[in-house]
C-alpha cells in the first residue's frame, strides 16, 4: 500500500496529464460517433473530420508529454526519451496542421469546402517539414540530459527553427481564419469563432512563454508539461463552439467557473495543511471537516458568487440574478414587468403575445416538449438538416417575418401554454446569451401565474364594461318610461280641479320619484363596480370645488329611505359651511353608503336617529344605533369585511376610503358598543391663493361686461358689489323689486342677484316675472339667490329651485363666492332662459331608448335633436346637416363612437362631440380625452344633460 502510495505521489503529474489524454480521446470518440450518426451531416463531414483528427492528435501529444513527468523517464534511456519527444514533435505539429485545415474548411466559400492551391500547399509542405525534421536523426532533436522526474533539458539541433518556425505560421493562418470566420455576416458564426480565438489564443500563450520563452532560451523545461494540460481548455472550447448554438458568455463562464474553484479551495486547503504538517488528529478532522462542508457549502458559495459577481459585474449584477429580479415587477403589472425586462436583456420590441389561431405555428412547435425556440437554434437545425421536417421551415419564415429571434413559451398551473414571450435583441449582431435564456425561463415559471391572474382580471374587466354597457341600456329605457310618464301624464293631471285624483296621482308621483332615485343609485353602484374591478384609482380630471353642506342637502333629498318617519330620524346642521375638491357623485356615495348603514337599524333601534354636522373641514356623522366593537373597528374598511348585515359584501367603506383618499382626504370611525357610532370625514384646506389663481381668470373671462341688478339692502348691496371688484361688471342696486322689474323692459341686465329674504317676501312679484308680465327680457334673465344670513335653502317654505337658477355664496369668504360662481359658470346658468332654442344637437346610438331619453330632455329645453343609430349614418347627417353638438355612443356595432369621433373630426373639427359611455374605464377615458370634448355616463339624467348642452353650446361660444 505505501509503495503504490508512493508511485502515486511521484507520479501524479503524469498521471493527471494520462487523465486529461483519456478525457480527450473519449470526448474525440463521441464527437465522432455523433457526427456519423446523423447522416443529415454528411455534407459537413468534410469540415469536422480535421477536427476529430486534430483532437486526436491532441490526446497523443498530452501522452508523450505524460512520459517526461512519469518514473519511467529515469528508468529508460536517453534514446527513448529522445524517439519520445520526437514523436511529441510529431503529434504537436500535426495537430496543429489539422486545426489549420480545420479552419481553412470552415471559412471555405468553395464547393464542398475545397481549399485554395496556397493552403494546399502550406498544409503539404508543413506535412513534410513535420515528419522530416522529427524522423531524419540529429535535425530537431540531438539529445536529453535527464536529471530527475521532470527535471530534464532538451538540446535541439542546428535546423530545428525550420520546424518551429513553421508551427508559428501555422497556428497565426489559423488565427487569420477563424479572425476572417467572426466577421462573418452570420452571428452564430462570429460568436463561434470568439470561442474559437480564446481557446486557440490560450494555448498558443503558454505554448509561447513555456515552450519557447523558458525552453528554449533559457533552458528550463520544468513547467513543459503545462501547454499540454492547458490545451483541454483548447479543445473542449473549440468543440463547444462546434456542437452548440447557445453560447454562454465569456464573462459568466469565468464567473461561474472562479466562484465554484475558489469555493473547492477554501475547503481543500485545511485539509493539505494537515497532511503538511503530519496531525494526528486528520482521520477525525477530516471526518468533522467533511459535515462542515456539507452544511456550509451552499452558504460559502453564495457569498463567493456575491463577491465574484461585484468583481466581475460591478454593480450591474449578472444577467441571471437581474432578470429573475424582475419578478417583483410583474407583481405590480405585466407591462412594468415586460418594460423592465426588455431593458435589461437589451431589446426594444419584446412583448407578451396571447395564444390564438394566429400563432397556431408556435403552439405546434412547443406541443413536442420544447421549452424554447431560439431563431439561432433553428437556423442551425435547418442548415444542418436538409430533409427538415416543412414544418420547422414555417415556424422559421413566421419568426423572419415577426422580426423574432426568441420565443418563450408561458404555462398556466395546468401546464398549458397561455401567452408567448416574444422578443430580440436591439443590435441585430447580438445572440441571446444561455444565462440570458436560463433568466428568462425561471423568471416565466415564476411570473405566469402573475400574467395569467391579470389576463383574466383584463378578461372580467371587458366583460364587466360589456354587462354596465348592457344594463345601462335597459335602465335608460325605463327612465325614459318614467320621463314619459311623469311629462305626459301625471303633469297633466296635476292640474286636474279634482283635488281627490290630485292627490293620487300626487301619490303616484312621488312613487315615480324614488324609483329615478332608485335607478340614480343603481348607476353609482354600477360605477362603483367597475371601479373596484379595474382595480384603477380614482380619476382626478373631473373635480371641482363644491359645498359640502350643499352637497350633503342635495344628498339626503335624493336618499330614498324606506318611510317619511325614517326620513325625519336624520337631521342636518349645514353652520361651518366648506368647500372641497372633489367629485359630487363620488361624495354622494360615500354619504349614501354611510346613510344605509345607519339606517338599516332604524327598525332595530326605533330610538335611534343620525345627526350630520360640519366643522373645521369635516363632516361628522353620527347614529345613536347599536354600535361597533372595538375588533370590528380594526377591520372596518378593509374589503370584503361585513358583519351585521346579510346582504352586506363589505366593499361600500373600502371604496368610501379610497374615495376619500382621492379627495386626499380620510375617513375614520369612533364608535362605543351601545351608544353611537360616528363617522369623520375630514377634507384638506383649500388654499385660496392657488384657487383664485385657476379660477380667477376664467370667472372675469366670463363675467366682463356682464351687467347685474342686485336686490337687497343697501349695505349687503355694497358687499356684495365689493365683492365683484375686478370683474369689470355693470352693477346696479336697488332694495325694491318690484320697481326695478317694473324698468326691465326698457332697462334689461344680464342676470339678477336677489337676497334670500327679497326673494321670500317678493316671491309673487317674481312668479310675475316668470310668467311674462314684465316683458320677455325680464321673463328669461336668470336670477340667483345670495345668502345673507345662514339657511338651509332646501327646507325653506318657498321652493326657491323652482324661479332661481342658482345659489351665489357671500357668507364663507372669498373662496365660497368664487367656488359659487364657478358651479354656475360650469352649468351655464348665466345663459338667458331659453338659450338652447333652436339649437341642433345630434344623437348617436345603437339603441333606440337611449336616444329617445335625451331628445325628450333636449326637446323640451327647445333643442332640435336629430338621431342616427351607427357611426355610418352619424357621418351622413353631420354631412347633410348644420349640426352644433354631437352626444356620441361609444360601443356601436360597425364603426364604433370613437372611430366614427374621428372621422367626423376630418371633416369638420369646430364640432363639439361628447361621448355617451356605459362605462368609463382608463382606455375610454384615454380615447376620449384624445378624440373628443367631454362625455357623460349613461343612463343620463336630464340636469347634466342640459348643463353639458349649456356648456358647450353657449360657455364655450363666450370664452372663445
């Protein structure tokens, strides 16, 4: 045993060169049976066929190498170690010769890779001078002085420059070749001759420094043995440029590579310390070395490939790290993800593609197990294979004319593919690199079910804008039933001298009334649905400044509740008036939602009432109901979380905070287990610098020149009139009305402001007005009310809607005023009554109630409304007809609304369209914004239809 030991030891480099030999000669044999198993190759046998015999000679030359560092070296004579090294001559050279060949065959443009009469020439002749000078005695070689195991010197004879001189010119025409081969038009060639290069170039380096540089001139051949170990770098990188066409980077091998070398190291060389130094101990070292390494090696790994990568990489990382990063992108959106991805892999036009019948090719190909197609791999299979299957030719011209050269398939959680990532690389000179590919493989296992799960959300989104598109339509007709019914039958009968059928149909009528508040209440909720299914935030372009104690009385007057006793359980405190930025319609829900809760146990609790106050920017609801506990508090808003109520589904508070959210404002609840709850919703200050500045303007645009009667006393008339400085207004005073209306007929004003209390003790003088009996001047200049002291509008004795045309807000500050101003503007009720008469406003729809519901609220403000039911017949009327507003659909059959927009945009783009949509989603909304004017959201109601009308039919006109 010690004596093999030591044969072993002392011939372990020899035995290490015989192991790389052998490595050689099987990866040789493989190559080979490979070759001439695929008789699809047959034509490129003439290429690879120098290869094998120069790996060959490659194995024999580490052999005769082997036996310089062997016992044998000493044990021999002279002359055999001479006729060795000879031979070593001989298998070098060759092996050289045939690399040369090798490379003259693959970069040949002739017919079956013939070469030139030059190359036939240098091969022959260094042929020659090979054999020549190694077998003729005493020309290369003259003798060995042999003084240990691989301690040795080598005296070459007087010619042996002609051999070695010719291996340089040799290994440089090979170097040339495969130079000529990377610039190559074909970028599998060019990345295959980079390999080609660096093993060749390796080589030829120790070959140089060890062979000739310390051999030769300084006549130490102690490292001779290395050239010939480091040529497996040679070989094998040549074969792997050969044999494959997904390359890794030189980079990343040298990472992986170093990591992996320096981690053996790390646990190899306490080992060798101790066989150094004679321990003991080593037998039950080794044993706890061994479970240390074990358990430690993963850890020591990763920390030396952090290291490494830092090293190499720098703060870029490598490429397989920084795409599977790119998970957390895909978290959040596929789009972010794929645009992420896209730059870090280097590619402008990757995306992700659906399977459909258009990509019927790409499905067939990955149906055989592949999990990946590569345009390189294909090209070649194809150049490799004559008799490709047609199949693999189609899939390659689709690819060609895509612009694609890699195509990641996506599985679902059944294994069935779902999407194809589909991209290339920015520089068409550039091949996907293995690490690349490997990236993206685990990114995609890892990523599908994120782009499957918003797949499906996109599909439900369609889905659920197709069913608000439906049933909008149905509700439409049925307000349009009700419109119907309400003008053309109960108006009439309310004039009925029959007090008794009065009052029934009074009672009808009232019934008819809740259910369009019904119908009112199913449309938000709708909206609400869609909001939370699109999972999108709230869109900010349409908010305004309102009046919360405003909003909330117009709220509780559209609240249906199930009795007038119910009704009468909610009390509101509109003191501390304030204005905030937001939505009206967003803002009645989250009242709504609050309401219903709270009054879902008015029957539980008979004693119970809610009272809504407002102070210091927000607005505090609160019901002396059964209460919350305080684990029910900490859930309250999140989504899906209800308890109390059966039909609850727990979105109505998590939309009310996200609606408050939008308003950047909160929401929160304090309630005590049997006594109350109550609800804040606190609104930020408005700045009434930066609002004056937006809003400034455009009131002074709008009010220039405008001449004003303001009715009230003389002191609140000053105010007042202070409060119009800078408008450049025509303002008129006077604390009688009916004097001043009396002086309308010679002496009009643009509109009228009157205080609340004139207005109450005046009323007959103003119904006069109204109805005609001073003058038709008088009869349609709009009047607003300003409030002098605080009221509550909506439960005064005088229904004041019924002759105002709105509220002008003087106790709350600048910012009020300005705010009360602007809501009028944007409903155009500075117009004279009337204004909209004989205005032609055409209605595009596909369904019939829907366009019968605006032209009864368009008729009736005097608007001649023409109707076309496609885009094709909307694009003949606009054509036939001097039309002045266009209400467009934007779900048509045929052309759709924003297609027909655009079309009618060309032929003349000073008309204003505005869209009709079931459904306002972020891509409606996107297409809207660009193509046309505004939109509203169906089923319509008539006071934003004719406030919509107003404003583009006669605000616009003044600004412009």
């Amino acid at each position: 045993m010690a004596d093999l030991y030591q044969a072993v030891t002392t011939n372990i480099i020899a035995i290490f060169l015989i192991a790389i030999s052998a490595v050689i000669a099987v990866w040789t044999g493989y190559f080979a049976r490979f070759l001439y198993s695929k008789p699809s190759l047959s034509h490129d046998k003439r290429i690879y066929f120098p290869y094998i015999i120069y790996t060959s000679f490659i194995s024999l030359w580490i052999l005769s190498n082997a036996y310089f560092q062997s016992s044998l070296l000493i044990e021999r004579s002279n002359i055999v170690a001479v006729n060795i090294a000879l031979a070593a001559n001989i298998f070098s050279g060759l092996a050289f010769i045939f690399a040369y060949l090798f490379s003259c065959r693959i970069t040949s443009i002739k017919e079956n890779f013939s070469l030139t009469y030059t190359q036939k020439f240098l091969l022959y002749t260094s042929i020659i001078i090979t054999l020549l000078t190694n077998i003729i005695p005493k020309i290369n070689i003259t003798s060995i002085d042999i003084k240990a195991i691989g301690v040795f010197s080598i005296n070459f004879g007087a010619l042996s420059f002609i051999f070695f001189g010719m291996l340089i010119i040799i290994l440089l025409l090979t170097i040339i070749n495969l130079l000529i081969l990377h610039k190559n038009n074909t970028c599998i060639n060019r990345v295959k001759a980079k390999y080609m290069i660096t093993g060749i170039i390796a080589f030829i380096s120790s070959t140089f420094l060890i062979h000739f540089i310390a051999a030769v001139i300084f006549h130490n051949f102690s490292a001779a043995w290395l050239p010939p170990a480091l040529s497996v770098i040679e070989v094998f990188l040549i074969g792997y440029a050969l044999f494959n066409s997904r390359f890794y980077s030189l980079k990343y091998i040298i990472f992986i590579t170093s990591s992996s070398f320096i981690n053996i190291i790390f646990y190899i060389v306490p080992v060798i310390l101790l066989e150094l130094y004679h321990i003991k101990e080593t037998p039950f070292f080794l044993v706890l070395w061994t479970l240390i390494t074990g358990f430690f090696w993963n850890r020591t790994l990763r920390l030396v490939r952090l290291i490494s990568n830092k090293i190499i990489y720098h703060k870029k990382g490598n490429p397989v790290e920084n795409i599977t990063k790119i998970i957390s992108e895909f978290k959040i959106s596929t789009d972010l993800g794929i645009s992420r991805l896209n730059a870090v892999i280097c590619s402008n036009n990757g995306l992700i593609l659906q399977v459909s019948n258009k990509n019927q090719l790409l499905r067939d190909y990955f149906k055989t197990g592949r999990n990946i197609l590569l345009k390189q791999d294909l090209d070649v299979l194809l150049n490799d294979n004559i008799s490709a299957d047609n199949h693999l030719h189609l899939v390659s011209e689709q690819l060609h004319k895509m612009d694609v050269t890699l195509v990641v398939p996506i599985l679902d959680e059944n294994k069935k593919i779902t999407h194809f990532y589909i991209t290339s690389k920015e520089m068409s000179n550039e091949l996907f690199s293995c690490e690349e590919i490997m990236g993206l493989q685990r990114l995609f296992e890892r990523a599908n079910r994120f782009i499957n799960t918003e797949e499906k959300v996109r599909k439900s989104q369609v889905l659920a804008g197709s069913i608000a598109h439906e049933i909008r339509n149905p509700l439409s007709k049925i307000k349009y039933h009700f419109e119907k019914i309400d003008s053309d039958f109960l108006s009439a009968h309310k004039k009925s001298i029959n007090s008794l059928a009065t009052i029934e149909i009074e009672k009808i009528h009232q019934e008819l009334s809740e259910g369009k508040k019904a119908l009112q209440l199913g449309t938000q909720f709708i909206d609400v649905i869609l909001d939370e299914l699109r999972g999108s935030s709230i869109s900010t372009s349409f908010f305004q400044h309102y009046s919360a104690a405003s909003l909330t009385s117009q709220a509780l007057n559209d609240f249906s509740l199930y009795s007038e006793e119910h009704k009468k359980r909610i009390h509101l405190e509109t003191t501390n008036d304030f204005y905030f930025y937001g939505s009206d319609t967003l803002f009645s829900f989250v009242l709504f939602n609050l309401l219903k809760n709270a009054a879902y146990y008015f029957d539980s609790f008979p004693e119970s009432h809610i009272t809504i106050q407002f102070e210091n920017n927000k607005i505090h609801v609160r019901d002396t109901g059964p209460g919350i506990t305080e684990e029910q508090l900490e859930n309250l808003f999140d989504e899906f979380y209800s308890f109390g109520k059966i039909s609850g589904n727990g979105l109505g508070l998590a939309y009310c905070q996200k609606v408050m959210e939008s308003f950047s404002g909160s929401i929160s609840c304090h309630s005590i287990l049997g006594e109350f709850t109550e609800f804040t919703l606190t609104f930020p200050a408005i700045n009434i610098q930066s609002n004056g500045e937006l809003t400034n303007p455009r009131i002074k645009q709008h009010l220039s020149g405008q001449s004003c009667l303001i009715l009230s006393t003389p002191r609140l008339s000053k105010k007042l009139t202070e409060n119009f400085n800078g408008l450049n207004m025509d303002i008129e005073c006077s604390n009688d009305p009916y004097l001043s209306f009396t002086r309308l007929k010679d002496h009009p004003f643009n509109f009228i402001v009157i205080d609340h209390r004139l207005y109450i003790t005046h009323y007959d003088q103003i119904n006069m007005l109204r109805e005609g009996k001073y003058g038709h001047l008088a009869q349609i200049t709009p009047i607003f009310i300003f409030n002098s002291t605080s009221i509550n509008l909506n439960n005064d004795r005088v229904s004041v809607s019924k002759h105002a045309q709105g509220y002008i807000d003087t106790l709350n500050g600048a910012l009020a005023f300005e705010c009360s101003l602007e809501a009028i503007i944007n409903d155009a009720k500075f117009a004279p009554l009337g204004n909209l008469n004989d205005k032609t406003v055409l209605v595009v729809d596909d369904m019939h109630a829907n366009r019968l519901l605006v032209k009864a609220y368009l008729s009736k403000e005097g608007v001649n409304v023409i109707q076309a039911a496609s885009g094709y017949e909307a694009i003949e009327q606009v054509k036939k007809n001097n039309i002045d507003l266009i209400f467009m659909d934007i779900h048509m059959p045929g052309m759709n609304g924003i297609d027909t927009a655009k079309q009618i945009k060309k032929i003349d783009n000073t008309k204003p369209i505005i869209a009709l949509s079931g459904e306002y989603g972020e891509q409606i909304a996107s297409d809207i914004h660009e193509i046309m004017d505004d939109y509203i959201v169906k089923p319509i109601d008539k006071s934003s239809l004719v406030s919509l009308t107003s404003k583009w039919l006669i605000i616009n006109k003044v600004m412009d």
